[in-house]
C-alpha cells in the first residue's frame, strides 16, 4: 500500500471510478462533436483517470461534420456523427470497426438502439444519445394550441421563431407537411419543398443549431424547432415551454461514437468509449445534457423527475422516423436552404 501511496501521490497511478487502480497511459485523443453536448467533468474525469489529454473541436451540422472529414485536413481520433452520417462513413469504409472485445461497458446500451439501420451489424458504431426534434412553445405567450409545423409557422408568429440552422433539418419539416417521407428528396419534392419553406423563412427571426434555447430563455421568440434535449433543458428551467412532437412527423435522431480511419490513437478512442459506457459516467451526460439515455444502467441513476422530462422521455405511440443516408443529394438540399436564406 505504501507503494500505490508514492505512486498516487506523483500521479503516475489513478483511482479509476470503476474502484480498480489503472495506470496512467500518456498521450492525447483529438474529439470531433456536436457543440454543446460533450460535459467538461466527463472529459476531464477522463484525463485524471488516464492522463491522456482530450482536444474537444465542434461542428453545428451532420452535414458539416462529414464536409471536415471529407477535406482531409484535420486528424481526429474519435467522431460523434448523427445516424445517417455514420451510414456515408460506414458505406465508404472510413470508419475503423470497433473492438467491442475492449469495451467491457458495452452490454449497458439498450437493444432497441443496436442493429439499427444505419449499422446493422452494429461493427463501426456506438450510441453515444439519442433525441427527438420538435417544437417548443412558451405557452405564456402562445396561448393557441400548436400542433405542428403549420401552426408553428403561421404568419401571425413572424419574427418569433428560432429554428434550427440545419438544412435537412428544415427541408424535412416541408417533406412532412406535403405527407412525404422524411428520406424522399427526388427531385420533384424537392422543388415542391421550396415554396413551403419559402413562404416559412420569412417569418423566422434566427437560425440557431448550437443552442436554440437560449434566444426562448431570454425572450427573444416564443417558438421553437429544437433538439429534444435543449427542450429539455428550457422544461428544466421552467414549466412554461412545452415540447410537442409535430402531428405531421418527427425525427428520431441517434448520436453516435465511431473512429475514423485516419484515427492515430485508436486505443485511447476505444478507452473513451468505454469510459463513456459507465453508467455513472453516461448520467453525468444525461444531468448535462438531457437527452434520451440509451445507457440502460444509467438510466437507472437518473431521479423520477429526469425521467419524467417530456422532451427526454417523450411518449408516443406514432413510429419516429430516422434518417438515411441520401447521397449527393445533400448538397442540392444546402443549396436550396442558402437560396432561401439569402432572399428571406
């Protein structure tokens, strides 16, 4: 004992929350992530327990994030892509299969979030978490029922709207009020999206992917089309914002951890994971950021009234729907929504 003292004290041994000694392994893992999503007592828990050093860039859009790995440019050692993402990735083989045999967490993740669409064999990914995008009314100022994108739209509530800044995002809301599937972008839909969300930019006052909430927070709009976890956090500070899943459809999106193919630390990636697995490090996630935990376990640690959070744990008997990979025709879709923008 007076041996891992010494060692604790120079720091060359850590207490690892597992309740097991592990010896520091040296060395860095470059992250690439959503904004706003990763806490900062996870990634720094993870390098007291492992000494390796965690470089935290983000991006605010599926689309963006895949346009950064495409470049070249940047190394990174551990993505967070969306489903659909991970699906390009995957079907262009730049994506490292993961060593499920180096994680001894992985048994934690719900069945009905493995095998899914856009990784079948469940071989190059991990749900990191999962959400919902729907609307958010502040129902001290709107005091009519809204039920979906038309009624969050309408002309009466011009300049009292953030939406969010992703293109496929906004083009689905279209797709759906025209009864099409969210993944159907030919090209007579996609000419039949143009005049909805034509006639829709207009009306909204800002475009916010990285935190939508803040500009209903502060009272800048009262609507709202957001990431089911920021409705979570806006429920969390007060009862006023209610989160609706639209009538016409919505969205179910699953977060993922995959390492790239250019990855230089795949065993520190692989030690990520893992440590993310725990329950108790995975409800730190969920305290933070309020999303829908597919950590089994750590579901278990959250309190009644997180998993009473109807933008966390919403309820419904309608099939959500989740994204596919659409090919080239994302960049039409970008061109279109930056049209739009540019002549709102």
């Amino acid at each position: 004992m007076k041996l891992i003292r010494t060692l604790l004290t120079l720091g060359l041994v850590a207490f690892s929350a597992s309740g097991a000694f592990a010896a520091k392994k040296p060395g860095e893992l470059k992250l690439f992530a959503w904004s706003e999503y990763v806490p900062q007592a996870v990634l720094d828990g993870f390098t007291a327990e492992t000494g390796i050093k965690v470089s935290y860039e983000t991006y605010a859009s599926g689309e963006e994030m895949l346009a950064k790995l495409l470049s070249g440019g940047t190394r990174y050692d551990l993505i967070q892509p969306p489903d659909y993402v991970a699906e390009a990735l995957i079907k262009d083989g730049l994506l490292v299969p993961i060593d499920q045999t180096k994680l001894k967490n992985f048994g934690n993740l719900m069945p009905e979030y493995l095998h899914m669409p856009h990784d079948p064999e469940q071989k190059f990914t991990v749900p990191y978490m999962v959400g919902t995008v729907g609307i958010v009314v502040n129902t001290e100022k709107v005091t009519e029922p809204i039920l979906g994108y038309r009624d969050m739209f309408s002309a009466k509530y011009k300049n009292r709207i953030v939406a969010l800044d992703d293109g496929r995002e906004l083009a689905v809301t279209a797709l759906y009020v025209l009864g099409k599937d969210l993944n159907d972008f030919s090209p007579a839909n996609l000419a039949a999206v143009r005049p909805i969300l034509a006639e829709w930019f207009p009306r909204i006052k800002l475009f916010d992917s990285d935190s939508p909430k803040t500009a209903l927070l502060n009272g800048d709009v009262d609507l709202g089309l957001v990431w089911g976890g920021e409705a979570a956090t806006l429920w969390n500070e007060n009862k006023k914002f209610h989160y609706v899943l639209p009538a016409e459809g919505a969205h179910l999106f699953v977060d993922l951890l995959a390492i790239p193919k250019r990855a230089r630390n795949v065993e520190n990636a692989h030690l990520f994971i893992d440590y993310i697995l725990r329950p108790e490090v995975s409800k730190l996630i969920s305290d933070e950021f309020p999303y829908t935990n597919p950590n089994g376990p750590a579901r278990k640690l959250l309190s009644a009234e997180q998993l009473a959070n109807p933008a966390s744990y919403p309820t419904t008997t309608r099939k959500l729907d989740t994204f596919r990979h659409i090919g080239d025709v994302g960049a039409a879709i970008d061109a279109l929504i930056t049209d739009l923008k540019n002549t709102k």
